[in-house]
C-alpha cells in the first residue's frame, strides 16, 4: 500500500529546527536569509513541508510577489540574490508523489508564474513530468576546506601563493567588520563599478543594510575587510552555515589594486573558514574573469543547481517574459555604457579580477583575521 503524501505549513520559529534533517540545505534556505528577503521586497513567505505518513520527507520555501495582474512565486525569482534555494527532499522518498502534492498547495497552485532552483548536489530531480521547463543549469567552484590548511595552501595556482605574498610585503593586513560602517563604502564601490558597464548594482544598499541586521546575529554573514594604512583596501561577504562558506560579494578600492589585495583577502577568509569547522567554500559562480580569480584558488567544477520555470498559462508566461525585458531595459537606460568590457569588481557571487605577482618568493605563513577597528564614516 503507498503512503499517502500531505502539505501543510510550518511555523517560521521551527523552521530552522527542521532543516537539520536535509542535507542538501544551503545558508539561503535558513529562516534569517528568508527575512531578509521579505524585508528587501516586500515578499510573502510560505513555508511548506511534505509528509509521507507522520514522516517528515521535504520543505520547500515559496516567496510570492505582485506584478500587476500576475501573482509571481520564487523559490528563487532573479535579482534576489540568492544563489539557491528550492525544495529538499529526502533520498528514499517517492520525488514525484512528494512534489505533486506540494505543487497543489495554494501558494504554488494560484501562482501565475513559478520559478524554483533544485540543489544538484545530493539529490536529482526533474520537475518535467509537472510542466516545469528547464531554464538554466548553474555551475559552481567548490574548494574542499576539510583538507590540512597546507595542503589547501599547495592547492593554490603558483601565481595566486605569489599575489598573496605580494599583499603582505605591501604590507596589506585582513581584519573582520564588526559594525555595518562598511557598508558606506562598499555600496559606493559597487556604484562606481556597475556605472563603467551602464548598469546599476544587482542588490540594493537596502538588502546588505538588512543582510547585516538578519545573519550577522544568526552567525551566518562575516565580512572581511583588507587594509593599507588604515584604508580599506577590499571587502569580501562570505555567507556560511555550519557546513558551507559562501563567496556572496566583494568590492575593490580600485586605486589601491596594484597592492594585490583581494588574493590575501580570500585567503584569509579560507583560514578563518577552516578554523569555524566548515568544510566547503562554494564560489557560487565559475564564469568570466571572476572565474579565473576563482579558479586559481584550487577548486573543483561542479552542477550546482537547475533552475526550473513554470506558467499556469501562456498569456501569462508571454506577460512574465515582456515584464523582464522591460526591467533589463530601463535598468541599463539609468547608465549608458562608459566602457565597452563590464568590470568584474563588487557583483554579487562574484570575484574581482587580480593579477599575479613574480614568482620565487616563500610562503608567508597565514594569520588569522583580526577584528577590525570600527570605522567613523566612509573611507574615501
């Protein structure tokens, strides 16, 4: 006899609690992640579960927005800034049954468009037999940080050691935000930066204000910042849960790069990983010069996700279509292009673009980021 599959709703203040029962979870599916995201745009979150029986066999979080006449939910939607989310589901669960039966839930069933992301890793679904399209597959960077830190260190492409190196000569040091005075600067960075390539920044200075708020008391967001002569050089966003680092984000003081501070920034940010127990850095992104940043860092080419699409009509995909053309459109009307090659520096996921140093030197040994002193304003 099979089980029978049920949906229901949990409660924000278990959900977290439950999370720990899938190993496919991501920071981005925890509750404070959510909020943010809530907060940013205006979203009304479902949280459902599925149950097989009284077994609890998947969760799936569903954020629904207005757009006109059309009722959009994402799990995620783009321009969230979410690099995952989607529903999770136990191994030896019936996948089909199971999302069938979440997909009748109202907040998914009413939706005039849905979008959602399945986490590659660990699981294999394919939302096909419930008229979801294939949109999108997502690869990603993986560093295993479960390895000795020297090996790690041997990992890194000889350019790379040798910028880190370089950094510290420069004498370029790496502490950890401990207020949000940062975030000045880093959201000016980011203007300035997006402005060479005609567009404006793909987060907003109002989601790293409440990124700050949310995760930094969940101890999911630490910030890492470089400094020379008491001038921020570079920040990286490096978002982690109690399994995985994540590279969100990270701005460059662009007339301090030839100092080569972003190698030694994300170095330090692995020592400090490693240090918390974590034991993968997800790059979130392998593509363009970011990538090759990335890439030298030693890690390894994965799927991460699949991004899946469904309309509940055609007028309404042909209206959901129309609508994200328009907002590609006026975001780069707002700034023609300056430069004909878009800069890689401060993009959400992304890496900036560094370059090597000599090789011959030896190996500085790595610090631990120390705290940074709490800044009075923006730094120029």
């Amino acid at each position: 006899m099979s089980v029978p599959y049920s949906v229901s709703t949990v409660a924000p203040e278990f959900w977290d609690a439950l999370l720990l029962q899938f190993p496919t979870r991501q920071v981005f599916h925890r509750r404070a992640w959510l909020q943010v995201l809530v907060q940013v745009h205006g979203l009304k979150l479902t949280l459902l579960r599925i149950d097989a029986g009284s077994r609890l066999v998947g969760l799936w979080p569903v954020l629904s927005l207005r757009k006109g006449p059309l009722t959009i939910t994402g799990s995620p939607l783009p321009g969230w800034s979410t690099a995952y989310l989607g529903p999770m589901l136990v191994a030896d669960c019936d996948a089909d049954a199971a999302l069938a039966e979440a997909l009748q839930h109202r907040a998914l069933r009413s939706a005039s468009y849905v979008e959602t992301r399945v986490v590659h890793v660990g699981q294999s679904l394919s939302l096909l037999p419930h008229r979801f399209e294939r949109l999108l597959e997502f690869e990603t960077y993986l560093l295993d940080l479960a390895r000795p830190q020297d090996t790690v260190w041997q990992g890194l492409e000889s350019r790379c050691r040798n910028t880190v190196r370089k950094a510290q000569k420069n004498g370029v040091t790496v502490r950890t935000e401990t207020d949000a005075s940062f975030l000045d600067q880093f959201w000016e960075q980011s203007l300035a930066v997006f402005a060479n390539s005609g567009l404006t920044p793909g987060f907003s200075r109002e989601l790293l204000q409440a990124m700050w708020r949310e995760l930094v008391p969940a101890g999911l967001l630490t910030v890492f910042s470089a400094f020379h002569d008491g001038r921020r050089a570079a920040s990286v966003m490096i978002l982690h849960d109690d399994q995985t680092a994540y590279y969100w984000a990270g701005a460059t003081d662009q007339d301090l790069l030839p100092l080569s501070p972003n190698n030694l920034l994300l170095w330090e940010a692995i020592v400090a990983m490693q240090a918390r127990g974590i034991r993968t850095l997800d790059m979130v992104s392998s593509s363009g010069n970011a990538g090759k940043f990335k890439r030298s860092f030693g890690p390894v080419a994965a799927i991460a996700a699949v991004h899946w699409g469904r309309s509940r009509t055609r007028f309404e995909g042909w209206l959901k279509r129309t609508y994200e053309n328009f907002v590609r459109w006026r975001r780069r009307a707002k700034n023609p292009p300056a430069k004909p090659e878009p800069p890689t520096e401060a993009q959400p996921a992304t890496a900036p673009t560094t370059t090597a140093s000599p090789a011959g030197s030896p190996p500085m040994p790595p610090t631990a980021a120390a705290p940074a002193a709490p800044a009075t304003g923006s730094s120029s």
